[in-house]
C-alpha cells in the first residue's frame, strides 16, 4: 500500500483562516487568539449560510447580525490573503478557491499545533479524512452545517466534540485515536459512523442525541465507553466491537434495532433502564465472523429494568470471562427487565452465575439451552462441579424458579426439570444444617428427582447389605440357607407385594431374631422410599403425567 503523503496544514487556505490570527501553542489555550480567530470565520463562513445560520444562532453560536457581514469580510479577506502568503513564501493564493462553493476539505494534511474549532460555524461541515494530528482536535459547541469527516484520520490527543452539533453526521471510519473521544451532549442529524474506529482512551457519548442510525462496526475501545443517556431514532449496530473495560448504555433509547452479535465486552457492560424499541441481537457470533470465538461479557453484566419491546436473542453469548483463570463473573442481572416478544438464551452459556431474574417479565416462549455445559455446574451427591457459591443462594434459587415456571409453561419437562434440580440446590443453601438435610438427602438419592440409576443402585445395595445377616440366623450352611436369605431380602423390599407373609409367614417372621426382625422393618421402610424415588425419576426420564 502507497504511503498517503500529507500536506502541511498551513498551505491549505482554510486552515489558515481556522487560525488567521495565529496558531494555538501546545499545551494551553490562548483565549483571546481563539476568540479573534473564531470571529473572523464565523464572519466570513456566514456568507451565502441562508437558513443554516439561524440554526447556528439557535444551537448558541455567536454571528454577526444577519445583514452586517458585510462589514468586515473585505479587511478579514485580505488580511487572509496576506497571512497565507506570509506562511507560504513564494506560494499563490490557489486561483480556483473559493469559500462560498467549495466545502471544508482538510483532508490529508499534517497538523502540527492543536486545532480548536469551539464556537465554529462550518456550515457545509469540515472534512478532515487521512489527515494527522500531531496534537487534537477541539470542536467542542462547534455547528457542522455538513458532515464531519475523519475517515482514516490520526489523532495523537483528544478529540472532543462535546455540545456540537451535526447537521449531516459523523463519519470516524478506521480513525486511529491515540487518547479519548468525547460526542457528549452533542447532536447528529444523520448517521453516527465508527466503522473499524480505534481509541486508546475512551469513548463518552453521554446524553448525545442522534437522529439517524449508529453504525459502530469492528470498533475497538481500550478504556471506558459511555452512551449513558443517548438516544438514537434509527438502528444501532455494534457489530463485532471490542470494549476492553466498561461498556455503559444506562437509560440509553434506540428506536430501531440494536445489533450486539459478536461485540466483546471485557469489564462492565451496562443496559440499565435501557429501552430498545426494535429487535436486540446480542448473539455470541455475528454472521460475519464464524471463525471467531463465542463472544462474552465480562465480569458484570446489567440488564436490569431495561424495556425492551421486539424479539431479542442472545444466542451462543458467553455471560463470563472466557478464560479459566479469569475472574468470575460476580454480577449478572436482568432484574425488573421487560421483554415484549420472545427472547432467546439458546445456547448461551452461564458459567459463574445463575441470571437474577426478580421481577423480570419474561414471555411465554422463552428459550434456553438446559445443559449442565452452559451453566454453573452443581454438585448432586458425589459428583462434584464449579459452584457459584458468592452468589447469593436465595436469589439463585429464585432465577432457577422462574426459569423452570417458563419451561413449565412451554410444557418442556425436561428443561423443567434441569432447572428444578438447580432451585433444589440453592434451597439446600439456605437456613441452618437441620432445614438443609431434606434438600441433601433429596439430591443424594435420586438426583432431584431425576435419576433412575441412584435409587436403583440403592435398591441392589439394600438387597444385599444383610444377607450375611440372614444367612446366619436361618439355620446351617448350605445353597438352602442362603437362598432363603436372598428371598427373605427380596420380599422384605418387596413387602407391599405380600412375598414375605406368602413365604415366610407373620408366625415364621416373629420366631427370628429381633435384631432380624429390626433388619426387615428397615428395609422395608428404606425400600419403600427408594421405590417412589425409583418411580420418580422414572416419571421424570420418560415424561409420565
């Protein structure tokens, strides 16, 4: 690729009217240069402005009043003249421009001293697409009549463009920024473009309203991002973004869709009474990037009291750090949310965290993904897994029941069930040891409910434990003998079945020892209680009604 060779910033005339009475030192702002500068454009650009200066007047821009431009054009424009001959010796004025009909074009120049525009009037916008910035661009309050361009520009300061407005957008495509950008309290009529933008510092677009679509694609953020407050009238797309800590759309308002898919958050990602009017994608992969990992959120995620009116997924969305060694994820939180049409958590994965989900509204057609892979693991008996156990066991337990009151209502029993089980292990969390037990026993013997194989093995265990027992005290040695043992067991478990009075008989059964006697009542009762849990798991396997 051909190097993009830069001019000079002062052998373009409009940089030399932007400072016609001096450049900016580095490092402090000369107020009263800034002022004289700022007047004498806003003089000069005020020509042939029409409407579009009684909007600048209307947005706080100071203007000469309409009429007495006149004035001074004729001094400003010859001592504009003189100031570009003395910063370009030997250089003429280009015979070809002209300030009424060509627009702002900065482009592709190399700007030495910071450029402060707070206050400007660019009524056909200022395009300053491949240039580079050795310092900043202020444009704080500035008025774009037109588009503001910097499309493969490179700032080595602050961009700022706090309170400005924009009559015709903003386009920062592939802009390499070296510290912060600030859009906060600005205005765009238009598109808001940050395609592939790259920003060391970090991105502040608090109460910044656009009317028109954010197009934010592939863009990468090293430090905070703000859009708290922003509101946006058309589609919004973070597509495939990076932010590398905290990510803050509290109260922000879309009025189209919201496209997430594939967007990395690696700190806090916040959607706090947030409201999407159209559909939220928030899928773990874009249709773009197949290659790419499943896309996460870090160690906080807040989705709390956010509105949200169309479909929304989150497919394949990993809400946790991905790496083992990470920390967890210590905040996971849809609370007091409200979906309006279906939303979607198929194969998204939870691996820290149970949703808190207290008051959330969800829709009748929630779906999940109800594998032990995609959440945080629990341990049933001996099968020991990662437990969230910094997660508060009452909230936990309360998000695992209103998933399950979902899956219910779907008539899915399996996924009822997978989330039956996690509510039955965060209750067993709660209270003292004695209100715990019943939950314990409850998982170690038939897994929730769902297991066939613990009371089945429960049931060979109980046949076998006292037939050393039996076979001793029913007479000597011999097949008899322990094949009367083996039966005495059987029918003991089987009891409701009425093998033991059939072959043992009430008188046979009081004649033997008490401690055998003792032995077959327990079984018996044990029997009685892995039978329902076998029958349970059984109902639950092949979903019996």
């Amino acid at each position: 690729m051909d190097e993009v060779v830069r001019t000079p910033a002062n052998e373009n005339p409009w940089y030399v009217l932007m400072t016609l009475h001096g450049e900016q030192e580095i490092g402090a702002l000369n107020s009263e240069r800034h002022r004289d500068n700022r007047e004498a454009w806003n003089t000069i650009l005020q020509r042939g402005s029409g409407p579009m200066s009684d909007k600048a007047r209307e947005s706080g821009i100071t203007l000469p009043p309409s009429g007495d431009w006149h004035k001074e054009h004729r001094s400003i424009e010859a001592l504009w003249l003189a100031e570009y001959q003395s910063r370009n010796a030997g250089v003429e004025w280009p015979t070809e421009f002209s300030y009424e009909t060509w627009p702002c074009d900065l482009s592709r120049l190399h700007f030495v001293r910071p450029v402060h525009l707070h206050g400007f009037f660019l009524p056909k916008g200022a395009i300053f697409d491949g240039s580079n910035f050795s310092e900043g661009l202020m444009a704080n309050t500035a008025f774009f009549g037109g588009r503001l361009s910097l499309i493969d520009a490179t700032l080595k300061d602050d961009l700022k463009c706090e309170v400005a407005h924009f009559e015709d957008g903003v386009n920062l495509t592939k802009a390499v920024l070296s510290k912060d950008a600030s859009f906060s309290e600005a205005t765009v009529i238009g598109d808001f473009i940050t395609d592939q933008l790259e920003v060391a510092g970090g991105l502040k677009c608090k109460m910044m309203t656009i009317d028109g679509t954010i197009n934010a694609v592939e863009m990468t953020v090293e430090r905070d991002t703000s859009f708290e407050d922003a509101s946006c009238s058309g589609a919004a797309s973070f597509r495939d973004s990076t932010f590398k800590r905290k990510a803050g759309f509290e109260k922000a308002k879309f009025g189209g869709d919201l496209d997430f898919d594939g967007t990395i958050v690696d700190g806090r990602l916040s959607f706090h009474e947030a409201t999407i009017d159209g559909r939220a994608s928030f899928k773990g992969r874009s249709g773009f990037q197949k290659e790419r990992e499943t896309a996460h959120f870090g160690t906080k995620a807040l989705f709390s009291a956010a509105h949200f009116k169309g479909r929304v997924d989150f497919y394949l969305r990993r809400f946790g750090p991905p790496e083992a060694n990470a920390p967890r994820a210590t905040v996971l939180t849809f609370a007091n949310a409200m979906f309006e049409q279906p939303v979607s958590f198929e194969a998204a994965i939870f691996p820290d965290l149970m949703p808190v989900l207290s008051n959330t509204t969800l829709p009748a057609s929630t779906r999940v993904t109800a594998r032990d892979t995609h959440w945080p693991l629990i341990h049933i008996g001996w099968r020991q897994g990662r437990i969230a156990h910094e997660q508060n066991a009452e909230i936990a337990k309360e998000s695992a029941a209103a998933l399950r009151h979902a899956m219910n209502r779907q008539s899915l029993p399996e996924e009822e069930h997978f989330f039956f089980a996690r509510e039955m292990h965060h209750a067993a969390r709660i209270g003292g040891q004695l209100q715990r037990l019943p939950y314990r026993l409850f998982g170690w013997i038939s897994g929730y409910g769902g297991s066939i194989e613990r009371p089945a093995f429960g049931l060979l265990w109980l046949f076998i434990a006292p037939l050393g027992v039996y076979f001793a005290s029913l007479g000597p040695a011999g097949g008899a003998a322990f094949g009367k043992a083996a039966g005495l067991s059987f029918a003991s478990i089987f009891k409701f079945l009425g093998f033991q009075r059939t072959y043992f008989g009430a008188v046979g059964i009081q004649e033997m020892h008490w401690i055998v006697q003792l032995l077959t009542a327990t079984q018996t009762v044990l029997a009685f209680i892995l039978l329902f849990f076998l029958g349970l798991g059984l109902r639950t396997r092949f979903r019996l009604r």
